[in-house]
C-alpha cells in the first residue's frame, strides 16, 4: 500500500499495519513522541489498522490534535486516580481543552484541596507504572452492562443504543470514550491538578451540581514548568481580577450572574470605543439604525431564532402561551431582524445596494451559568453589529471591505498580532441545526472560500461552527489563560433576505434577493475590554485610558493653581482629575502609579512660581518642567502619532 507523508512523500509499506507500527518504522523518535495520527484528513487513534492506499501523517504534542489526545489521556489517568481513591464517585466526563482537561465527578462529599494533593500524587504513580491502553467495543446494551452503577455513563449510552461504543482500558480501569488517545499512561511525564470547581451536569442549571477538576500535563517537566509561569503571569493579568481593582467594572449578586456593572472608567473606556467605531464606519458609508431591544415571537419565527436559538433567548413567556395564540415577547439575541425591518422600510432597487447598515446594539443570550466569566462571556452585551444587502457581484468586494475594517480595528486596539482565523462551516451530519439545503450550504461555502483565498487569509476550517444561516470568518483570539473566544465575525448569509421577502429590482426589471453579510467591526466590547485590560495589565495605551493625566498639588497652596491647570486639560479636552487630599506627594505618585495613570503633573512652589508643571510619566519616570500648552501638544502628537500610524497601515 502506498501512504503519502507529510510533504507529499510518497512510502510503500507492506500491509495492513496499525499507524504506529508505520511510526515506528519511520523513526523510534517519530514512535516515541506520537500522540495520535491523522488518515485521509481524519483523526484517528496509533491504534488503526491501515491496509490501503491514504494520506497519512503522525500527530506529536506539537500539533493541537496531539496535545488533545495526550490531555484526553491525562483526563483518563485523574478519573482512575479519583476511583482508586475514592471508589464511591462517579464519573461523568473527562475531555481535553484549550489548555489541559478536566474531567467531571459526582463524590460522596466535595473534594477539597487536601484531596488534589492526594489525587494528584496517585496519578503519578498510574503514570510511573506505564499502564498499557487499549481500545475495544460493546454493543450499547453490553455497555450498560458494563456501567451499572454509573448514572451518568449510563444517561449517554442511552443516546447511543443504535451504536456500538468504543471504550478505553488502562490496567483494571475502563471508560466509555471515542478516542484517540496515547499507547500507555508513562508518556505522560508531568501532570499538575489546577484547580476544583462546581460544574452543572451537561451545563443545565437543571441538573445536580458536580465537582469539576481542571488539570494539565506535558511530556517534559520543564514544560509543565513553563506552562506553570505562564499561568502565574496570566493570574497578575486576569481581566476578572484587575479589572475589579482598578475599578473598571464590578457585579453584584443582587443584579445577577453574567450582568456586569461597567464603573465610570470602564464605562469611559467602552464609550471611547464605541465613538472610534461608528465614526470610522460612517467614513465607510454606513448608516446608523437604532432597534428595539425586543420583539414578538413572529419576527423570530421568520428569522429562525425561534426554531433554532430558542433555549439561548430570554424569552417573556413560553412556547405554551405563544402556540395559544398569546403575545410572548423576547429580547433580541441578534440585530439582523430588526435591521432586514429598516430595509423593508421601502422598495429598493440596484441603485441602493450595497446597502450597509450598522448599529451599536444591545443584545441579551441566556448563556448557562457555568460559561460565563467575567466580561468575556455575559448574558447582557453591547456590540458594534452591521448588516450589508449587497448584489452577488458585490459580495466579494464588500466581504473585503469588513475583513478590512475589522483588522484596522484591531491594529488600532493592538489586538492584531494576537489574532487567528477560522471559516467556520455547516455540519452536513447535522442538519437539522441548520436552515437551508445541502447544496446552497455548499454554493456559499465555496463562494467564501474563494473570497478568503482571494484575501490571502490564513485560516483552518472548522464543521458546526457555522450559524444555522450561513457560514462565517471568525477572527479568533484567547484569553490571558489560553481560553480560546471568538471576538470579530463575518458572515455570508444566503437565505434570510428571502424568509423576510427583502427583495431589489434589478438592471433587467426583476426581483432579486440579495446576499447579506453580517458583521461586527470590534465584536462585543465588553469581551474586548476585558483583552485589552489583560493585553495592557491594565496600562492602557493614552487614547484609549479612561483618566489621562492626575494633577498633584504638593500642599493647599497649590490647590489654586492646580485646579487652572485641571481647567486648562479638560477645556482642551484631555481626560483628567485632581488629587487634593492631603497626603504626601509621594504617596499620591505611588497611588497614580497602581492605577495606571499615563502621566502625573506635580506643583509644588516651582512650578506655581515658573508657570509650569512637573511631568512624571508611567512609562519614564520625571521628564522635567513644561508649560501647560507644550504639554498637552505633546500629549496630542502622542495621539496623533498612533492615529495616523494605523491609519497609514491601513492604506498601504
């Protein structure tokens, strides 16, 4: 059989062989360090056997479909670790993540911290016996069979009776999982147990609570200890903690859960955002709607929210009163219904496209408990959202067009070197997640492919993670933890604009539907807020920090002079404030300092006497004496000199 390699190597081997017995053959190293591999473009486990012609390619920790399979693994070795030490648990589920796994118990008592330590040390010892791994198979009826005794096992063999089920046996442990995973557990030299939380059964608020454990693991100890620092690193950064500290935004139980309360300086934050990004895309012609936070049912029924995001919506009342013939009201998910109304407004011809809407919206989503976090995942959020109905030979110039703006927003943010690309596709196995036929979902698919090429984006494809009308560009980002989100989309939409009858005359007098593309230019900016305070640590570029300048009079005698010279910043339109308490100036210096204040102005007798002020930077210490005008020139031509660096980037 013929197998090509990587670098379309082309190897005969005499078969059939299992994927590792291939890697064993192309090196011991290759053998040593696999981890899964891939045939024919599909993930498979070492275990396969091979006996015909395929592509083929051996994946190592180095490659992301590698580290899942070798922290699937590692999320095995807790689960037996947990049951050996604590038999009566049981086992939920256990997969790998961005950045490790978790794995999912339900114990007779909550594991505490005392209990990782334990848990933790038993791992290792699985790890140091070297514990083959094997895979097998049962029928759905033998599995049960198998799991009597483990509720939960037994809940997802009952969705499976059709199917035989693939398990995964190291020593006297087994569990019920697809794979892939590693050949034994001593591959898994370095493990660390992070952290134990609460974690609903399937992400209900329904269900019972569970015991969550979070962990990561390395092939080498030295890069667990990396890993470890990056995490220490990430903690000084964490937007959920530093953004409380400096006072930017805050919660309260009595509100609710994913309901942040943004304080004057993170609101002041966002408001300068919000006015960059409407300004820009007015510079882009676009037209500024404002819609109402909620609608009838009707609207959502035409759109497919109705059908296909009813349990991700706030609804007011229930599906009961609505098939009763009931007014039930709900807060909008997305602005796309509310902006196709405004095109309805009038008859609109080849003339007025492409017509590009945008709006600064507030949208409501009922995110589970359990996924939310701070200001990266909330259930009430503000977005820069737009919509464009544009003529097939349009689409791809005005796809270009939000690609564009998008990235010159995050340039200006300084976002842009930490981004990734994703076109997120349909799941042809799945299509009742989705609105529309096979073949228009692949008509479309193409068409943004090719725009894509065309742009010379680099990007991976990903199944199911389309929106059930279309598929998108996700500009992807990740959190100081390594938590992977979506932060900017673009999407081509093929089939709303006839649901809601959105029709144009054409050059040859006929009705057409045109192509929508929905997009947001900056994505959600509390999700953005909360990058860039980790971005930052807090230390916010000058146009973009909510208080520019603090002004410190040394002693009340300066008090007067202090507050012609706040006077003077503010008219001129400079963001500051005054500290008059009376403290010692070195302590009002250290106190601007945490807060992350660009730049201080001391006046003690000096500078009262001279006409100036002393300047103290965040970034250099003391730059001198400068009379007030000199200083905020420099603090414009600071602006400026960002400005029109991005701007110039943009055009080039």
């Amino acid at each position: 059989m013929k197998l090509t390699l990587k670098d379309n190597v082309v190897k005969e081997f005499e078969g059939p062989l299992t994927a590792y017995d291939i890697a064993k053959s192309l090196g011991p190293g290759l053998a040593k360090s696999a981890c899964a591999c891939k045939i024919n473009g599909e993930l498979k486990d070492l275990r396969t056997e091979i006996n015909s012609d395929c592509e083929f390619s051996i994946l190592t920790f180095d490659d992301s479909d590698g580290k899942k399979a070798f922290w699937h693994t590692a999320s095995h070795i807790l689960a037996q670790a947990v049951k050996n030490l604590y038999p009566e648990t049981k086992l939920a589920i256990g997969p790998a993540i961005s950045s490790g796994f978790y794995y999912d118990f339900d114990p007779e008592k909550p594991f505490g911290n005392d209990d990782l330590i334990k848990i933790e040390d038993e791992m290792r010892r699985i790890v140091k016996q070297d514990l083959v791994i094997s895979r097998y198979t049962m029928s759905a009826e033998e599995a049960k069979n198998a799991l009597s005794g483990e509720p939960y096992k037994l809940e997802l063999c009952e969705e499976h009776l059709s199917s035989e089920l693939s398990f995964y046996k190291q020593g006297d442990f087994f569990d019920l999982c697809a794979g892939p995973h590693l050949m034994s557990t001593g591959v898994v030299k370095a493990i660390k147990l992070i952290s134990c939380t609460g974690a609903y059964w399937r992400g209900s608020e329904k269900n019972k609570m569970l015991n969550r454990i979070y962990g990561t693991a390395f092939p080498k100890a030295s890069m667990l200890q990396e890993h470890l620092n990056m995490l220490e690193e990430a903690k000084k950064r964490d937007h959920n903690k530093l953004g409380r500290e400096l006072e930017l935004f805050t919660t309260s139980e009595m509100i609710g859960q994913g309901l942040p309360i943004l304080l004057p300086k993170g609101a002041k934050i966002i408001q300068i955002l919000q006015r960059f990004v409407e300004d820009e895309e007015e510079k882009r012609g676009y037209h500024i709607t404002k819609t109402p936070l909620l609608a009838k049912s009707d609207l959502y029924k035409v759109s497919g929210h109705w059908q296909h995001y009813y349990d991700g919506m706030f609804v007011l009342g229930d599906k009961q009163k609505d098939e009763d013939g009931e007014e039930v009201l709900a807060l909008r998910p997305m602005t796309c219904p509310f902006q196709f109304q405004a095109y309805l407004n009038r008859a609109r011809s080849y003339r007025d496209l492409p017509l590009r809407y945008n709006e600064t919206s507030t949208l409501f989503r009922n995110e589970a408990s359990g996924e939310m976090h701070g200001l990266i995942r909330v259930r009430q959020f503000t977005i820069s959202e737009g919509h464009l109905a544009c003529m097939p030979e349009q689409v791809e110039n005005e796809f270009r067009g939000c690609f564009e703006l998008a990235n010159f927003m995050l340039e200006s943010v300084g976002l842009s070197d930490d981004v990734f690309y994703r076109f997120s596709k349909w799941d042809e196995k799945d299509p009742e997640k989705y609105m529309g036929k096979k073949e228009d979902w692949e008509k479309t698919q193409n068409l943004m492919r090719k725009v894509l090429d065309n742009l010379g984006v680099e990007y991976t494809e990903a199944d199911g993670e389309a929106a059930f009308y279309g598929p998108k560009l996700d500009i992807q980002i990740k959190n100081a933890f390594g938590k992977e989100d979506t932060l900017i989309t673009i999407q081509i939409d093929f089939q709303l604009a006839e649901a809601f009858g959105m029709t144009y005359t054409d050059k040859d007098n006929q009705k057409k539907y045109p192509y929508v593309i929905h997009r947001t230019s900056l994505g959600c900016y509390e999700r953005t807020l909360a990058l860039l305070i980790e971005k930052y640590a807090g230390a916010f570029p000058l146009w973009l920090a909510p208080l520019q300048v603090k002004v410190m009079p040394i002693s009340d005698r300066h008090n007067d002079f202090s507050y012609k010279i706040l006077s003077k910043l503010k008219l001129s339109g400079i963001r500051a404030e005054i500290d008059i308490r009376n403290e010692k100036i070195g302590f009002k210096i250290r106190e601007a300092q945490m807060q992350k204040v660009p730049y201080m102005l001391v006046i003690g007798d000096n500078e009262q006497e001279s006409g100036k002020v002393s300047v103290r930077s965040r970034q250099s210490g003391d730059e001198g004496e400068m009379f007030i005008d000199s200083f905020c020139e420099k603090l414009f031509n600071e602006i400026a000199t960002k400005i029109n660096h991005i701007e110039k980037s943009n055009k080039s």
